[in-house]
C-alpha cells in the first residue's frame, strides 16, 4: 500500500482559521503546526478554527500533540471551542481515547460557513527542522498530550522522561 506523504493546507477567510491534514501526517510537519498554533494564538479578529482530518491516514502523537497546543493557543479567544471534523472511525476513537473532546468540538461533517472556505486551501511549506529541534518539538508535544488525561500521561510518561533525560546530556 502506498503511504501517502503528509500535507498541511490552511485557509483564514472572515475569522475562520481552516487547518486541513492531508496523509500520513508525522512529526517531520511539526515545525509548521508549531508555527499555524503560534500564529492563530497572534491573529486579530479570529472567531473560529476548525482542523480537517477527514483526508489524513494516520496523524502521529507529536502531530497530534500540536493539535492540541493550537486549542491551548486560542482558548478563551472564541465563543466556540475549535472543531475537529473526522469521519474515520479510527481517528475519532484516537481523538476521544487522548482527551480531544475536552478541547475541541468533534464532528463528521464542517459546518455550511466552513465547507465553503476549503476551496480555498493552500498548501503550507513543510518548515525544516534540525535535530535539535525536532527532539525539542517531539518533547513539548508529548508533555502537552499528558496533561489531557491521565491515559496520556501513563503512555507518554516514559518517552518524555527517556526525552528529558537526552537533552540534559545533549547541552
């Protein structure tokens, strides 16, 4: 089976912020969902986010973990919490095991505002990233998963401490 590389597309139109996943989204898109959650969490007149999933095969945990860091971005900046839109089953029993319900509204299908923003998608440059960097990103990640639920923290405890334990002997 041919893996599909991952793609980030993103749309900003009225307020809305349209973040869309597209294959086998990993780590090495860590940078540019770092920098999306950064931005979002800078950007005036913001009203809503919605992240679509819906074209994504599999979404890694770092990936996941900047998900999340995009709601801790924009919490207590909208009405709404941000929507996830997922209609695999898979990616959705994912999403409610790690705690996502908590931070974002989970749905199938965007909203009628939304459906028409994704014709206007743009692919995102995939943003580099150094070693160092990666481990760093890979490590707030995973401290950001943990502090969702307690599932989390028992399945990430032991990367972040191996993680933690490599970047004081790294400096």
């Amino acid at each position: 089976m041919l893996i599909e590389e991952g793609r980030i597309k993103a749309a900003f139109d009225s307020g809305v912020f349209v973040l869309k996943l597209c294959g086998d989204v990993r780590l090495t898109l860590c940078a540019t969902l770092d920098t999306q959650a950064q931005r979002l969490a800078e950007t005036p007149g913001l009203t809503a986010v919605m992240i679509d999933l819906r074209e994504a095969t599999n979404v890694d945990s770092t990936a996941l973990g900047f998900l999340a860091k995009v709601a801790m971005a924009v919490k207590g900046r909208l009405e709404h919490p941000p929507t996830i839109i997922a209609d695999n089953p898979d990616v959705r029993q994912m999403l409610d095991v790690m705690g996502f319900a908590r931070f974002f509204t989970l749905m199938e299908a965007p909203l009628q505002q939304a459906s028409k923003l994704t014709s206007a998608l743009e692919d995102l440059p995939a943003e580099p990233a150094d070693e160092e960097g990666l481990r760093e990103r890979i490590l707030e990640a995973h401290r950001i998963l943990m502090h969702m639920n307690e599932h989390n923290r028992e399945q990430f405890q032991p990367l972040v401490e191996m993680l933690e334990a490599q970047n004081t002997t790294a400096h």
